[in-house]
C-alpha cells in the first residue's frame, strides 16, 4: 500500500489543505478521497450551517452548495498526486 497526498484548495482554511489516501493505486485512492470526501464535506457543514429539512436533506441552494464544493474535490484529485513510498509524511504545521 502507498500514501497518496494531493493538495485541496476545497480544504482550504488558512493555508492549503491537503487529502492522504492510502491505497493500492492512484485511481483506487481517487475513488476513495472522492467518496469519503463528499461524505466529510456533507457533515461538517451539515453541522456548521447547512439547513435540511425534517428527513435531513438539504434544500436546494445548500444541496447547490455542497455540489460546487465536491467539484472542487473532484479537480483536486484529478492531478497526479505525490506518492509516498515509505508511509512518512510530515507537514508542518500553519498560522
């Protein structure tokens, strides 16, 4: 298994996010950053301000939101990402 790490402007806070997937092959981790990414980006802002309806769905301009931010995801991962051979990434820390 290898670490494959993209940099993500849709995880940008105050400086780069970034996206580690362990997996056996670049389309492989594709596949699961996009997967899990979609679920992490629904429930921190379901959290934060997403508004849904009793059932928990979102309404239309927040579901148009979070649409635009996994297309976001989606670019980020469509370029080649850095492989980490070893499992050993560090990443100092931001301001």
């Amino acid at each position: 298994m290898l670490l494959f790490k993209w940099e993500s402007e849709c995880l940008r806070r105050y400086s780069q996010g970034d996206i580690i997937v362990m997996a056996e092959t670049t389309s492989q981790a594709r596949k699961i950053a996009i997967s899990e990414g979609e679920t992490y980006l629904l429930n921190m802002y379901k959290e934060l301000y997403y508004c849904t309806d009793a059932d928990g769905n979102l309404d239309a301009d927040d579901q148009a939101e979070h649409d635009e931010r996994v297309a976001v995801l989606v670019q980020d991962v469509a370029v080649a990402p850095d492989i980490v051979p070893l499992g050993v990434l560090f990443m100092p820390g931001s301001e």
